[in-house]
C-alpha cells in the first residue's frame, strides 16, 4: 500500500510503498482511510522544522486530520463495528504512572510530554491506504457527514476551548445574555472556531487582514459571522468602533495579535491562544496594563492544544449543526480534493482553505 512520508536526517517528502497490515487482534481495527486534511503543522513537518519519526524508522508517515471506514474488527474491539465511518484522534498517552492526565485519558493534559501523536510525534499517522488502530481512539461519525467529516480535528481545538471555557465561566454564577466573540483570523481553525461560536449562539465575529470583499470573508459571513478587515479596522480601534468581547479565540499564530487584541476583551472575558508562534524577535508587551486588566476586569487567559475524545464528539455535533443552519459554508471550507500523487505538492505549497488528499470513496472494498 501507499503513503507519504518525511524523511528528516534525507530531507525528502515522498510517496512510499508499505506492507500490508497484518490481520487486526484483540481490540484493533483496520481502517480503509478515506480523507486526510493538510494543515501548517503537516507542512512544517514537511519542511524539516520539528516531526519526529516512531523510534527505529527514519521517516514519518504524515497526516493527523483523517476520516477513515471500519473494514475489520478484532474480536475485542466494541466501540465501532465494521462499515462505520469514524475519526481518530490524534495523541496517545505517555507510559508513566505518575501522569493523572494519561491515566484518566485525558492526554491532552499530559505533564510529562512523553505522549505521541499520529502523523507528529514518534507514530505514523493516517496518509497511507490502511491503518491500524485501537478502537478507543476512534470516534464514529455519521455517513451524512461523510464530505466534511475530515474537518473535525481541527474543529476540537475549538471544541475543547468552549469546554474549557465553560468549566471557568461557572465561577460567575448568575444567567449569561448572549455573548459576543471575536476570532483572530480567517484560516481553517478560525473559521471552524468561528462556526463553533456561531453554533453556540455567540454573537460572533472574524477578524482578519484579508479584505472584505475577498473569499474567506464571504465564508464567515456564510457560516453565520460579522467580518471584520484589518485594512479597514486597526486592531487597536477594534473595541471602540466595534465594542467589547466576552471570548476571543485566537487563531493566527502571531504573539504581538493575540495580546493586541486584549484591549478588546470585555469584563470578565476570556481570551484562548491556540497558535504556537514562529521562533523570532520578542515582541513587546505592556505588561502593566495587561496585569491592571486581569486583575481589576476578572479576566481569563488559557491555551489550548489537542483533544480528548469528548471534543472530538462534540465538535461532529457541531459539525452537523452547521451542515444543518450553512451548509454550503461548511463545504467552501474544503477547497479541493486531491490524489496522493499530489500530496507532496500540497505539503510544499499553501493554498485555499482546507486541502484534502482523498485517497478511496466510502463504502467501497
């Protein structure tokens, strides 16, 4: 079968030839891989800045957003069952006993960093014809959802903040109006994230450089949001000309942004980092304002990376609420399709929203 691969120490991206699986045991699941998303975490991969292939193998399978079918099931496996469309998650937990997180699965949590994650971290991930997994890591999705399935991982990340965020806004105990957000541009994970507040009834808005008038705008607005251009609205005059926000998710990646966009977080409010910045020149903060603002505001700052399963279910819920209320914007998140003959062309390249690699059609052997 195929698969793309990185090769760190060669310096090469290419399509391999693997083995076969073996016959699935136990609680171990074949999956016949169907989608797999390509995002800036595959592409840095791609260009050799971190990945780290399983130990013994000199490459790395890529791939981490995947939507897969259930082809055969071990006699133990009880969470999907053969032809179930399903999405795996991403990390795997780390082996020490000292780790709470890991051992109450929750490894998005984990203290040690000894955990792995499929496609990124000491395991092969999903772009590759046939996987192998164990079934607690699969979560099923619903064949309605079959074309837009592929979205949900990075979808969690939002998933995970609104529960996240939930759990700390139960320290204001009285009934909340309708909440206003704000997310920090217009790529996959903030449109997603956008769709997610959206859904969750906020009252919700996309800020981004992009103008107004341009593509990803027009899939904000489509998906429910108010867009908002950076050519048009400095970050700075964002709360006064447009007023203050309970949540802002940011979404861009870029330090001197997200703490930008504090002078627009309201009372209260929470703001949720999900970039990992570039390594570059520090950016300078007003510190004292920032402090004078957490402290006298009751405001909250948190980031967010992976997902537990439970996100992962909530954000295929979400999913079908937006396929429900927009689902033509939900579609106009997935760009193109593309062969895995084109694969390392899309890991070299950006381009368009969300990029598929499709590799077989559901239902079929």
């Amino acid at each position: 079968m195929r698969a793309l691969a990185v090769f760190p120490k060669a310096r090469q991206v290419r399509i391999i030839d693997r083995p076969d699986p073996e016959p699935v045991t136990g609680s171990q699941v074949l999956l016949r891989i169907l989608d797999v998303g390509i995002c800036g975490t595959d592409r840095e991969i791609g260009a050799f800045h971190y990945g780290a292939p399983p130990a013994g193998s000199d490459h790395l399978i890529l791939g981490h957003e995947a939507l897969g079918e259930v082809v055969e099931t071990g006699p133990d496996a009880t969470v999907v069952h053969k032809g179930d469309l399903v999405v795996p998650t991403v990390r795997r937990p780390c082996p020490h006993r000292h780790c709470a997180p890991c051992r109450a699965h929750r490894q998005d949590f984990c203290v040690t960093g000894d955990f792995t994650e499929r496609g990124i971290k000491e395991a092969h991930g999903f772009l590759q014809e046939y996987v192998v997994e164990e079934d607690e890591y699969l979560v099923p999705a619903h064949r309605k959802l079959a074309e837009v399935a592929v979205l949900t991982e990075p979808l969690s990340i939002a998933a995970k903040a609104a529960e996240q965020g939930t759990a700390i806004q139960q320290r204001l105990p009285w009934v909340h109006p309708r909440g206003r957000g704000l997310v920090l541009g217009a790529g996959p994970v903030g449109l997603l994230g956008a769709m997610s507040m959206v859904v969750r009834h906020l009252d919700t808005f996309v800020y981004s450089l992009e103008p107004a008038t341009g593509v990803r705008a027009r899939i904000a607005r489509d998906l429910g949001a108010t867009y908002v251009s950076g050519a048009e609205v400095p970050l700075g005059e964002f709360a006064r000309r447009i007023g203050s926000m309970d949540v802002i998710y940011e979404a861009v990646g870029i330090a001197s942004v997200g703490f930008d966009a504090l002078g627009a977080l309201g009372p209260n409010g929470l703001l949720v980092f999900t970039g990992v910045p570039a390594p570059g020149k520090p950016h300078p903060v007003d510190t004292g304002t920032l402090m004078r603002d957490l402290v006298l505001k009751n405001q909250v700052v948190f980031g967010t990376v992976n997902a537990s399963r439970s996100a992962y279910e909530t954000a295929l819920s979400e999913l079908e609420q937006g396929m429900f209320l927009f689902p033509e914007g939900v579609r106009s998140l997935i760009t193109q399709r593309h062969p895995l003959e084109e694969a390392p062309a899309l890991i070299a390249a950006r381009g368009g929203i969300k990029q598929v690699v499709h590799l077989a059609d559901a239902g079929r052997s």
